[in-house]
C-alpha cells in the first residue's frame, strides 16, 4: 500500500492544563472509511478540530500528513481547498442563511452545481424543494440541522471527510440514511473519519480505532474492535470514568504506552479489570 | 373614465413624464423590486420622483391623494374598513439627480378588518447629496392588518441622508408587521424613528436591518408601548458594520398592561474600526406584563465562521456570507 492519504504521527494536545490527546498515531487511505470509536471525552472531536485545523486547537507536538504533505500552519481554508472537511457534531445555526446555499458552498467550484446541492439533500433524505430554501437556523430540529450538515460534506465531493458523530440526534429509523450516505462518500473515491461512540456503525468499516483517553489504544478489524469495545472496554471504562480516571496508574500508563499499534490480547494493556 | 384613471392619464400628459418614469423603473429595479408589478391593472401603485407624483393609481379598497409640495408630497393612502387587499400595494419613492431633497408627508389609514400589505421601494441611486425625509402618521383599525416591507438603495457613494420617522397607532385586535432594509449599496446616515403604540390584543413586530460600511452611520431608535391588555411586540434588530461605520440602537419596549409581552432581540456585527452600540430601555408599569430582551454584539460567531472555512471559503467570503444571511 502506498502513501497513506492521511497520516497523524505522535500527534499531542494539550489544552487549559489538560492533556487532550497524548501521541496519536492513525492512517486513512483513500478511499477508506475509518472509525474512530470511543467514550465521551475520549478526545475524537478535539482530534477532527486538530486534523481542521480549527482555532484554538494547534498541536503541541507531532506532525499531520496530508497526502505527504505536512499541514502544519495552514488555516482551515487551505486544508479545505486541498480537499479535508469536517461535519461538526452540533453544527452552528445560520440567521437567514437558505439550506441551499449554505450546501452550495462546498459545491460552488463543480459544474452543475445546483444538480450537487438537490442530490445531496436527496442523499439525505430532505426533499430539495422543501429544504433547500429555508434556513439553516433554529427553526431546523437538531436531526434536519445535522442531515444538511452531512449534505454539505456531500456535495464539496471531499477527498477526506471527517464526520463527528453524523448518527448522534438522528431517529434510529433514520440511521440507515446516514449510513447510506457515509457509503455514498466512500463509493465515490472520498476516505471518511467515522467518529462515533456508538459502536453500531463501527461495522460498515474497513478499518477502526479504539480511541480512549486522548491515545488510540488499538486499530484494526472493526468487528474485534466492537467486541472489545461493547464487551469490556466500556464497561470498564464507565467505571474508570466515574472513580474519575487516575492517568498516574501502572494500568493507564501501560495504555497509553502501547498507543499507536494493536493492542493484542486487548486487554492486556488497555484497562485495569475491575474489582 | 373613472377618477382614478381620469387622474393617471393627466399624469401622463406631463412633459418628461415618459423618461422620469422609466428612470424610476429603473431605480425601483435596483432597489430591488419588480417594476412590471408596478403596470399591472390590478395592483394598487404610487410612484413619487422627488416631489412629483408620476403614478397613483388605485384599486378597489385602495384609495390615495397625493399633492407635490415645493420639496416632496403629501400623500394620504387609505384601505377601505373590511377590505381585504389579495396583491400588496406597491410605492415606489425615489430621487434620480445626484442632489436633491425629498419629503414624504404620509398618512396611512387602515380600516377596521382590512387586511393589506405594502412593498415600499427607496432609490437614489445616483445619489451624492441627497436628503430624504419620511414623516409618517399610520393608523391601523381594530382587527385591521398590515405588513410594511421598506427596502432602500443608496448607490455607491455614501451621499444620502434617510430620516424615516413613524408614529403607528394599533388598534385593539390589529397587527403591525414592519420590516426595513438598507442593506444594498452604501447606507450614508440613516436615522430611523418609530415610535408604535399598541391596543389590546394587537401585535406589532419590527424588523430593522441595516449593512453599514466607509463612514456610514447608522441610527435606530424603536420605541413599543403595549398599551393594551395582551399587546404582544418585538423589535428585531440586525446591523452589520465595518471600516469606519456606527451603528447606534436604541430600543424601548413598555409593558403597560396586564399580560402584555414584550421582546426585543439586537444582533449587530462588527468588523474593522467599527463601532456598534446597543441600548435597551424596559420599562414595565404593571405586574402580569413581561418584557425581554437580548444583544449580541461583536464579531462573527466563531463556529459559523470555521464551518464556512471548511468548505473552502477565505474569512472575508465567510463573513460577508454570515452577514448577508443575518440581513436577508
């Protein structure tokens, strides 16, 4: 396999006196659909603000390839216009700003534009003459808000999308709607950053990352990644979450220090087993 | 040959008639709106060229008297009691010289149970030193309804001098629906003066939108009483300034009645040197009345901002985006 389409090495974070993400290491290819799993907290969204490049979020240390190609000082346009996006968990409200045009931004460089924005409302499964002419404000529920968010990584045709949890406030019928449209991105040559805590989606994968405490514990098949994530790393880690977490202990540590490759047997480094 | 059309065709037998209006067409056009709606038989339509009345011309249930006066027109505009207008009533008032002055002395009567809605359209397009002043007295009757739209184009240079001032009485049971937008072209100064008064059971919403830029000022002053028990306002105020310009808001809202509810609610953006300024007044003079209000001043919300610059706008594109959704 070639030059991975994105590379993050040693990557760390460290924001108002915590550490956020402690020596990231993660592949996509292109192409790929990645998920990235973990608890609330774990650091997924702070590491998709690091990949935007987004204010406030400036690495302390390590390096993020892009194609080869090091992004470290460039503003989130410029990563955007070499073809990175990102679907924000909660995306903002726009005052007066009509659906359509809002999804048009991304699409505005492509021919045949308009046709981009009415497929990518319809891949979401909001009727273009409904939706494209209201506003992307208040008045949309948090699940609409969050299908023209989707929409809008749609249409730009990405060559690296990153959703941050793109199922959260989406009815559960509704879920084969965003899973449809993460494969639609894949099929059309974009690599996607599945964020998720949910581990239902983890399985529409190629590749998956356990993501806990600011470090990717283990990365490989989605299925073992689900197991070990649904069937003893949460439950562990929900414990651990409450006691609160203590980064000091042999067990963290020993976590942490194997960050970067599988995990194997999982549970040898990844939690303390509980009492 | 009825009055009305009697009165249209000696307007037409004016010399010059014939390139003024086309050149307010063209105006009106600018300033946003569709001149062929101005044509059509039936649509009520009054046009005013600085102080001379180039069309008025009535429909059944829309009456005006217009008189030019040495710099503008005098006009009454009436809605029949109980009338209940299907097209909105289009008047375009415009200044086409560079300088000049215009003065609108309005008076609108809203009868009881009329229902009608009015595209006010104000262009100077051309303009370098031009005053334009609007003293309007409007009263709207019990259960009576109107929606005011006033959309104003300035031209490029900054040379124009707008003083809307109204005095709006709701009747009891009526509505107020107002919006105005200086949002095309340079503002100049604008000096913006409502003062609404609102009986029982009515409504009054204004909506107050401006895009200050150069050396623009801009001023809003919007005063509410809700007289009347269960008078519901809301002043919406939505300013964006930048390089040089002043915003100043001054918004009061009075709750004199048992379940009044009052709200007010100013966003204005500040970009460069600008400078924005909000002030509130809540006054509340009986104890089952509530009035609120809320500002947001400053500078583009920062996730707006970054979301638009993930698909691949520069900040500016960003911005004016942001600002042109606020305003639209």
């Amino acid at each position: 396999m070639g030059e991975p389409l994105l590379r993050v090495e040693n990557l760390s974070l460290r924001r108002e006196g915590r550490d956020i993400l402690r020596g990231v290491n993660l592949t996509v290819q292109s192409g790929q659909i990645h998920a990235l799993l973990g608890l609330n907290g774990s650091g997924k969204s702070s590491l998709a603000y690091v990949l935007m490049g987004c204010e406030g979020y400036t690495p302390d240390a390590g390096r993020i390839l892009f194609e080869g190609r090091d992004l470290a000082g460039l503003s989130i346009t410029e990563r955007a216009r070499q073809g990175i996006t990102l679907a924000w968990q909660e995306p903002a409200r726009f005052e007066g700003l009509p659906v359509g045009k809002y999804i048009g931004v991304g699409a505005r460089d492509q021919e045949h534009d308009r046709e981009h924005v009415i497929a990518a409302l319809e891949a979401v499964a909001l009727p273009a003459k409904i939706y494209g002419f209201r506003a992307a404000d208040r008045t949309l529920s948090g699940g609409e808000r969050k299908r023209v968010e989707l929409a809008a990584v749609y249409a730009m045709r990405p060559r690296l999308a990153i959703l941050d949890e793109p199922d959260s406030g989406i009815d559960v019928l509704s879920l084969g709607d965003i899973e449809r449209l993460i494969r639609h991105l894949a099929d059309e040559g974009s690599a996607v950053l599945l964020i998720t805590h949910r581990d239902e989606l983890v399985t529409m994968a190629d590749v998956a990352s356990l993501m806990c405490f600011g470090s990717i514990l283990f990365t490989g098949d989605p299925a073992e990644a689900r197991r070990y994530y649904t069937g003893r790393c949460r439950p562990h880690l929900e414990t651990l979450g409450a006691q609160p977490w203590d980064a000091s202990t042999p067990e963290v540590q020993a976590a942490l220090a194997s960050n970067g490759g599988p995990v194997s047997p999982l549970s040898s480094h990844a939690v303390k087993e509980s009492a | 040959m009825s009055a009305s059309t009697v009165r249209e065709h000696a307007l037409g037998q004016r010399p010059g008639w014939a390139n003024e209006m086309a050149a307010m067409l063209e105006a009106y056009r600018e300033a946003g709106g569709n001149p062929d709606a101005l044509q059509l038989p039936q649509v009520a339509t009054l046009v005013v060229s600085a102080n001379q009345v180039l069309a008025a011309h009535e429909i059944p249930g829309v009456h005006f008297e217009a008189e030019s006066l040495e710099h503008g027109v005098k006009a009454n505009i009436a809605v029949e009691p109980g009338a209940k207008i299907e097209r909105p009533v289009h008047l375009c008032f415009g200044v086409i010289p560079a300088e000049g002055l215009q003065e609108i002395m309005a008076e609108y009567d809203i009868g009881a149970g009329a229902h009608v809605e009015f595209l006010a359209h104000c262009s100077f397009p051309n303009a370098v030193k031009v005053q334009h002043v609007m003293e309007a007295c409007i009263r709207i009757g019990e259960g009576a309804s109107l929606t005011y739209t006033e959309a104003h184009y300035h031209g490029p240079t900054g040379g124009v001098e707008v003083r809307p001032h109204a005095g709006v009485r709701v009747a009891d049971g009526g509505r107020f629906i107002t919006t105005f937008s200086l949002t095309r072209g340079r503002v100049g100064l604008m000096d913006l003066d409502y003062v609404v008064s609102v009986g029982a059971d009515a409504l009054a919403e204004l909506t107050t939108k401006a895009y200050g830029t150069g050396d623009d000022k801009i001023t809003v002053r919007e005063v509410v009483r809700l007289n009347g028990a269960r008078a519901r306002g809301l002043t919406k105020t939505r300013v964006a300034v930048r390089d040089e310009a002043i915003s100043q808001v001054y918004t009061t809202a009075e709750g004199n009645a048992p379940g009044a509810r009052g709200h007010m609610s100013c966003t204005e953006i500040v970009r460069g040197r600008a400078e924005a300024r909000n002030t509130p007044l809540v006054i509340v003079r009986d104890d089952q009345a509530q009035v609120t209000h809320e500002a947001a001043i400053g500078t583009v919300n920062r996730k707006e901002l970054e979301s638009l610059l993930a698909r691949g706008l520069d900040e500016d594109e960003a911005v004016d985006l942001i600002i042109r959704g606020m305003l639209q």
